[in-house]
C-alpha cells in the first residue's frame, strides 16, 4: 500500500492507492502517525486507486476511525471501486463510515 496526505485548511485527503491487507500493516502505522495532530478536521480516505482490501485493511480503517474520533476528527471514506465497494456493502461497514460514491 501506498499513501498520499494532503491538507487543506481542516480538510485532509489520504488517498490509498495498491492493497490494504496484513501486508500493509507497518506502512498503515506510520500513515496514522502521520495524521496526528489534525485536530478536528475532516478525513477523507479516498479508495479510488484501492485495488483490493480485505478483514485486515478494514480492521486498520475501524482504528483510523477510533483514533481519528479520539482526536476530535471526522472521517469518512470516498470513491470505493469495484472489490473494495463490494467488501464494505457485505461487512455493512456503512453503518460505521460515512461512505461517498
């Protein structure tokens, strides 16, 4: 996985681009650190170039979640393609995240 931050004012864009999975546990990691010091901004991961996720990538986007509400922050999730929109429509992950077409 592969990661871009870019801030604007009290918005934040991370858009992931490769594979959320195990594999990308370390480099997650070091993307929330990277987030910390937001504040109350509003977080948007962009899964637009996401190609594939699975039980592992979503639990890392749940902690984003509670570390980012723990900050004061909001965070959603946008522009999910194909595998990835099927696997938060199955895990009902819409009922946690905001999610934006």
């Amino acid at each position: 996985m592969q990661y871009n931050v870019a801030r604007n004012g009290q918005a934040v864009t991370v858009a992931l681009q490769g594979q959320l999975n195990f594999a990308a546990n370390d480099t997650f990691a070091v993307l929330l650190r990277d987030l910390d010091g937001v504040g109350k901004a509003k977080v948007v991961f962009d899964l637009s170039a996401l190609s594939h996720i699975d039980s592992v990538g979503l639990g890392l986007l749940y902690i984003a979640q509670e570390e980012l509400d723990r900050a004061g922050a909001s965070m959603s999730l946008a522009r999910p393609q194909s595998g990835v929109k099927r696997l938060l429509e199955l895990t009902e992950a819409g009922d946690t995240f905001e999610i934006t077409a």
